[in-house]
C-alpha cells in the first residue's frame, strides 16, 4: 500500500510538470507575435534577414569610414548610406579628400573604432580598411564590414580575419580584372590571334594588368600589341595607329580615364574596332562589353551584411572575406555593329546599358 501511494504521488508530480511546460510554451508563443518582422533586400545578393523590434535599429551607432573619395567608391558610400536610412540605422559618416585627408589615418581611425562609442564600422575603400583593421586589432573587438577594398589589401589579414572571434567580413574588388577582360574578349571572338592593349603611363597598376594579359595571350596564341601613351591626346592617337595592326583592342581596368572614356571610345567607333573597355560602369554603355563591378551593389551588400551582423541575421553561410562578383556590361547595338554574337555561356551575366 505504501508504495502503491508513493507510485501514485510521483505520477501526479510528473502530470503538474508536464502541464506547466505546456502552459509556459503557450505564454512564449504568445508574446512572440509581437513586432518582430523579416526584413529582405530582394535587389541584392546579401540579403538582411535580421530579427528587429520596433526602433531596435536606432539603438546601434555605427561609423562609415571614407578615406579615398573616388567616383566609385562614393557609390558604394551612398548606397551604403540609402540602406541605413532606410532601415532608421544611426550612423556617422567620415569622408576625407584632397584638402582635407584626415590627417594621420592610422591615429585617425584608432580615434574613431576606440573613442568614439560606435557598436560597428563600416569602411569604403582600401585606405580605411588597413587602417582600421589595424585598430579593431589592437584595442577594440567591435564588429567591421570592409567594403570595396582591393584583394591584397583583404589577402594581407585574410588568414588573421577568418581565424580570429572578431566579426570581421569584407566584399574585396579584385585588382586584376585583365583575365576576366580576356576571358570575355576571347569568348565573344573567337578567331581572334591579335590584341591591343593601350594604357596611360601614370597607371601605376599597368604592370600587375599587362603580366596578366601577356601570359594570357601568350597561352592562347594571341599576338599582344602594347601601346603606352604618355597623355590622353596620344592616348587617341594610338587607337587609329593601332587599329589596322589588330582584331580588338582592351583597356586597362583603371578608373583613371574617367570622361574621356568617351572620346576614346567614339574614335574606336570611327576606326571600326571593337574596344573592350573595364572598370567603370558609368562609361560601359559606350563600349562592346566590359568586365565591371556595380559598386552601389556592393555598398548595399555590405550594410545589409552590417545589419544581419548587429541584429542576428542568418550569417551561417557568409563567408568572411569574398571576391565581389563582377559581371558583364556593353550596348548590344555595337555589338552588332561588329558581327558580335552575345556566346551562351555570357547570355545570363551580359546587362545592355545602352
């Protein structure tokens, strides 16, 4: 009888323990019905699918960090800019120039990641991003997205980034774009056994460009023509000198051309050559097809990074640092100028910005 009435104690402490868990999992289920919301960028390849309540977003104070005030990274800055604001992110924005550099970058940034009461920084450019590294590093573990900083820049702490507790990611631009510029210019001529290549003398990547694009054409039996001009003038000069001497004639991917891109490329046009222009995508309409990055898609993709970052986003497949995509952009009307057939494999990744 006595243990008969301890069996029938225990069952009844078992049915009350297992009736509260059900009441608790119903008060949870209830309360989390709240303002909680999935937010998603359908536009971009990183998407936020941070949990945020109410004005969580404001809580967060974060630094944009700007040395190097390009064209394009200063889409990449606005856009950056545009999803913050969008999503009620605070944040203050600190943008060098000319006349005023920011003075020692270095004791600048320190300033700023250690002094400055920011939960996460983000950087445009190179110039921040070492800086900055540098920083977080020494003296702070808050959390950094590197946006646009070139590949060696993101190669020469990569192995540190990825094995350190730091939440450090970045969206690196790869200096070198001459393979993928030739990958493409074969692919869209096949027959072709001849290329000019012409660049200004003050682009002080060429060389790293012009290695890449000798051992390429070399590999596939493709005779280089290589014209260096010392200004913008002789620069046009060469086009027509060049043009009876090749099939296609590319540019280097430098950025330093800027609005003469358009003069260079209406002379290719008078002199009935392809030119495959690179880099810069506010001139990529004026050119048969060019390797480029999107730099407002990349500011994009590295603040929603910032977002799921700070606010407990899905970053399980995210790896710390990666290659921007770059894609394929041209005005298919030139291309048909030129008998140039758009090939399969590109039909997906080419963008007509005519």
């Amino acid at each position: 009888m006595i243990k008969s009435k301890k069996s029938g104690t225990a069952l009844f402490i078992v049915l009350m323990m297992i009736l509260a868990c059900f009441l608790t999992a119903c008060e949870s289920t209830d309360d989390s019905d709240t303002d909680i919301n999935e937010v998603e960028y359908v536009d971009t390849s990183v998407k936020s699918s941070a949990q945020k309540t109410g004005s969580d977003l404001r809580t967060i104070k974060t630094a944009i960090i700007q040395y190097d005030t390009s064209e394009i990274l200063n889409e990449s800055c606005t856009a950056v800019k545009e999803v913050f604001d969008n999503n009620n992110v605070t944040y203050d924005l600190y943008v060098g120039n000319d006349e005023d550099p920011l003075g020692d970058c270095i004791e600048y940034a320190n300033n700023i990641v250690i002094n400055g009461g920011y939960d996460s920084v983000i950087t445009i450019g190179s110039k921040a991003a070492d800086d900055v590294y540098s920083a977080i590093r020494t003296a702070s573990k808050i959390p950094v997205v590197f946006c646009a900083p070139d590949e060696p820049i993101m190669k020469s702490f990569a192995d540190r980034v990825n094995s350190a507790s730091d939440k450090c990611y970045g969206i690196a631009i790869t200096q070198n774009l001459a393979q993928a510029q030739f990958d493409m210019i074969n692919t869209f001529q096949p027959e072709i056994t001849s290329l000019g290549v012409i660049y200004l003398a003050n682009d002080t990547r060429s060389q790293t460009y012009l290695s890449t694009l000798e051992k390429k054409c070399k590999d596939n039996g493709v005779y280089l023509e290589k014209q260096r001009a010392s200004d913008i003038n002789e620069f046009i000069y060469m086009i027509e000198n060049v043009s009876d001497q090749v099939q296609a004639i590319t540019l280097l991917p430098e950025n330093t051309l800027g609005t003469d891109l358009d003069r260079i490329s209406q002379k290719a046009i008078s002199e009935n050559i392809p030119l495959y222009g690179v880099a810069d995508l506010d001139y990529a309409g004026k050119f048969p097809a060019s390797v480029c990055y999107d730099y407002k898609k990349i500011g994009e993709d590295s603040a929603n990074l910032m977002i799921n970052l700070m606010f407990g986003g899905d970053m399980s497949d995210t790896q710390n640092i990666r290659i921007a995509y770059s894609n394929v952009y041209g005005n298919k009307q030139l291309l048909d100028k030129f008998d140039i057939e758009i090939p399969e494999n590109y039909k997906d990744r080419f963008v007509d910005v005519n």
